[in-house]
C-alpha cells in the first residue's frame, strides 16, 4: 500500500491569530510586520492570510540570539 504525493502533503497553514497565539504576540504586530515586510514568512491565498508553520519555525530559528 503506498502513498502518493498527494496524501503525504501534510502542510499546516496557520491563521494571523493562531500564529500570534503561537508567538505570544498581538496580532497588530503580525500585522506590523506584514507591512513592513520584517516578520514571518506568508501566504496570501486571496482576501485570507496564512503562515506555513515550517516557515514560522524556520524564521524563528534564523532570529534566534545566544
């Protein structure tokens, strides 16, 4: 039984505030950053926003400090 490239697709896309909760952040400063272009990584799937959690977690290994 083997899987194909669709079924192993496991991406979650996470919501302006479901990354904030995530980040421990207000939303505004997700927003902040968008318009500045200083944050995380994001999708715009239309009127709607989303972050790739890989991405998110990617961006926040790369501004780790100590």
């Amino acid at each position: 039984m083997g899987l194909d490239a669709r079924t192993q697709l496991t991406a979650k896309f996470l919501t302006q505030h479901e990354l904030a909760e995530l980040l421990r952040l207000p939303e505004r400063t997700l927003e902040d950053w968008r318009l500045t272009r200083s944050g995380t990584p994001y999708l715009n799937l239309g009127r709607h926003v989303r972050n790739d959690v890989q991405d998110v977690l990617a961006w926040v290994q790369e501004h780790r400090r100590g």
